[in-house]
C-alpha cells in the first residue's frame, strides 16, 4: 500500500512539473511554430511536398544514398525526358528491382500516376 501511495505521488509530482506552463513566452513559441513550418512547406515545389508527405524519404535522400539511391544519383542517371518521367513514375507506382541494387522499391499503390509523375519531374531537377 505504501509503495502505491508512493509511486502514485510520484506520478502525481511529475505530472505536475510536466504539465502545462501559463507562461506567455512557451505560448508564442507554440503559436509561431506552426507558421514558420507551413510557411516552409509552401515554399516547396509541389513534386518535394509530395515526397514529403509520402514515405519515400524512409529509403531515398536527396544527396546521399540511403536504401535506395540519392535523388541527385537518379537525376544524374536519367534525363528529363517524357519518356524517362512516364517510366520512374510507373516504378514509384509499381515498384521495381534490380536498377540500383538487389533492394527491390515496394509499390506505393496510393500514389497516382499524375502525383508520381510531379514527383519525378522534382527530382529530375535536382540535376548537377
């Protein structure tokens, strides 16, 4: 019993010291967050918000290679012709193996053709 009042004191304690702050300075940090993050979001091509939003920064990075390849590697690889967007923009959709390595790049089924598309021509872009 006494190592439960304990423990839930505490708790209590904790909960208290974590707790909010009437602080005016912790409250305009917090509301000049939100637009300085969505003011940085509206500065990004639409291709990068896209990637942003998606999973792909989990295996690809735009300089160095992660799981998969740098953005800057596909874009040096690739030329920015329809023919290449039509067919990157297929492999993000479909997936694909084999091009940079044995990791294969899962399907991203959510990801229309159009928004694929947008996508590649961003990182086409990103040519040195």
């Amino acid at each position: 019993m006494k190592k439960t009042l304990l423990f839930l004191s505490g708790l209590a304690l904790f909960l208290a010291a974590c707790g909010g702050s009437s602080d005016s300075s912790d409250t305009s940090t917090a509301s000049t967050s939100p637009p300085a993050a969505s003011s940085s979001s509206s500065a990004m091509e639409p291709g990068e918000l896209l990637i942003v939003k998606s999973d792909c920064v989990g295996c690809h990075h735009k300089e160095n290679k992660l799981i998969g390849p740098a953005y800057q590697e596909i874009a040096a690889k690739y030329p920015a012709t329809d023919e290449n967007i039509a067919l990157l923009a297929s492999k993000i959709v479909k997936g694909g193996k084999g091009v940079w390595g044995a990791v294969p790049m899962t399907p991203h089924t959510k990801i229309t053709e159009d928004e694929a598309k947008t996508m590649v021509k961003y990182i086409l872009s990103l040519k040195k």
